[in-house]
C-alpha cells in the first residue's frame, strides 16, 4: 500500500477543511490508518486513527472538532476538521499499517507513510 495525502490550504480560524488519505494497492480494509501532524517546533503529534472496524481515536487537543472516517471501496480515509485554530497550522501525514480485525490500535506504530499536506490556519 502507498498513502497519498491531500486537501491542505490556508483557512481562517473557525473555517474547515477535509484531507484526504488515498490509498494505492490492494487489501486497504486490512489496514489501520492515522493522521499525524509536525511543525518546525514540535515532534510528531498523533491527530487520529480508525481500526479496520471502525473504531476511532482522537488526540486529546482535538476536543470534537475532528472527525476520522474511512471509506474502503474508495481506499481513502477522510480527517474532517472543524473550528480551526492557528494553533492546528502544521503538517499533516496520514500512516497506515495491517492489522487483524481487532487490533487495539491505540499505540500502533504505523510503518506505512505517506507525504504530508501543509494545513495553515491565519488568525
């Protein structure tokens, strides 16, 4: 699998943008995926992440205004964001990697990356 990130821009704060997480090559309902964000000043910093079932998790800077989906016949997982801060400027990369059905994948450490999309936020 080979992950394509996209739908980054510049918003106003409270705007909202959808990046997209496409996925190349067979088997993507197998795979987990999460996004992940980095500045020049910060480490990786976990956004989300949606298990092959469904089940969803959110950085706890997130607060609701995130939303992880994924839809399989289309290999791509969404990460709609909501209510913007300058705060959420960074880049965002998606991950993925295989996992049984019900992996807990709280702690899963991705080794399938893609690309980042630039998300900026103005005040």
């Amino acid at each position: 699998v080979q992950l394509q990130a996209s739908g980054g821009g510049l918003v106003q704060a409270g705007g909202s943008l959808r990046l997209s997480c496409a996925a190349s090559g067979p088997s993507f309902s197998r795979y987990a995926v999460g996004w992940f964000r980095r500045t020049p000043e910060t480490e990786r910093e976990f956004v989300a992440s949606i298990g092959r079932s469904g089940d969803t998790f959110y950085g706890d800077f997130v607060r609701g205004r995130f939303t992880i989906s994924r839809d399989n016949d289309r290999k791509t997982v969404y990460l709609q964001m909501n209510s913007l801060k300058p705060e959420d400027t960074a880049v965002y990369y998606c991950a993925a990697r295989s996992t049984i059905l019900s992996a807990d994948i709280r702690n899963l450490v991705y080794n399938i990356w893609g690309q980042g999309t630039q998300v900026t936020v103005s005040s």
